[in-house]
C-alpha cells in the first residue's frame, strides 16, 4: 500500500503547529499561574502584618488604660 507522504507531511505539520500553540499556551497560563500566586502571597503577608499591628496597637490600648486606672 502506498502512502501520500505529502498529505503525511501536511498532517505532520498541522500537528507540530498544534503542539507549538499548546505550548505557548502553557507557557503564558503558567506565567498567569506565577503572577497570581505572588498576588496571592502579597495580600496574605499585608493582612498578616495589619494583624500584627492590630495587636500591638490593642495591647498598647490596654496599657494606656492600665495606666490611667491607677492615676
């Protein structure tokens, strides 16, 4: 059986083109992945350090008062 190497070449072809979109694809989601996981990481560290500073400035509250019952 003979094959049609050029309609082999041109399906080879389309293939390779598919491949090299998917792949580019990847890459861009990845990037997008990267980008939102940093976002991601950016807003928990600022709610973290808010927290932080919520409890220094309560305990500060609280000792002021401590200090101004006793006067």
């Amino acid at each position: 059986m003979k094959q049609n190497t050029r309609l082999n070449n041109s399906q080879e072809e389309n293939l390779r083109i598919k491949l090299v979109e998917s792949n580019n694809k990847l890459i861009s989601l990845t990037a997008h992945i990267s980008t939102l996981e940093r976002m991601v990481k950016e807003e928990q560290d600022g709610k973290y350090e808010a927290y932080k500073r919520i409890h220094a400035l309560n305990t500060e509250v609280t000792e002021l008062k401590k200090l101004l019952a006793t006067d």
